[in-house]
C-alpha cells in the first residue's frame, strides 16, 4: 500500500540537508524495522533535491519533487526456506517535497 507525506524544506535553512529515516511497524503499531540497511531513498527530481543511501535529502533549487523510501518485502521472506527473492516488490512511502528559497 502506498502512503504519501508532505514535507517542505528551504535552499536557505537547509542547506546541510535533512534526514529522512525510514520505518517499520507491525500490525499493532510496535517497531519492527530489522537491523541492515535495507531502506532504499529516491527522488523524483534531482534539480530540486537529492537523496543518499542514508536518507539525508539536501535541497538544490526550489521547486516540488517526489521522495520514495523503499524497503524490499524480499527482505521479509528471507527468513523462510525456500523463498524467492523478487527485486521489484517493495513497501514504499512518497514524501510529497517542496524547497522553497
């Protein structure tokens, strides 16, 4: 299921960048994101922010972007004997970004 956020950061005031950290809950709200980096992060428009492998966007000109933070649902069947690893299935959030001056 796709879920999407809002965020709005400034070329000005962040310029050093902001982090953006992805998560995951079980079906009761408890924490269970697994140890590793798994978290994958992605922007739609890189002359507007970028984003590294650690989740720090940093703002390069104002506008609106996409940023997606993925985690492979392959890592959730890892643990199972026989699973199949499908590199193209993700649980994905969208964060809907505006950089203003």
């Amino acid at each position: 299921e796709l879920q999407q956020y809002q965020m709005q950061i400034s070329l000005s005031a962040d310029h050093a960048g902001v982090i953006i950290a992805g998560g995951l809950t079980d079906a009761q709200g408890n924490s269970s994101t697994p140890v590793g980096s798994y978290f994958v992060y992605g922007s739609t428009q890189e002359f507007v922010c970028t984003v590294n492998s650690s989740g720090v966007i940093t703002p390069t000109g104002r506008g609106g972007c996409e940023v997606t933070v993925r985690w492979p649902v392959a890592q959730a069947n890892s643990n199972f004997t026989n699973a199949t690893s499908n590199p193209t299935n993700f649980i994905e959030a969208r964060v809907a970004l505006t950089v203003t001056a």
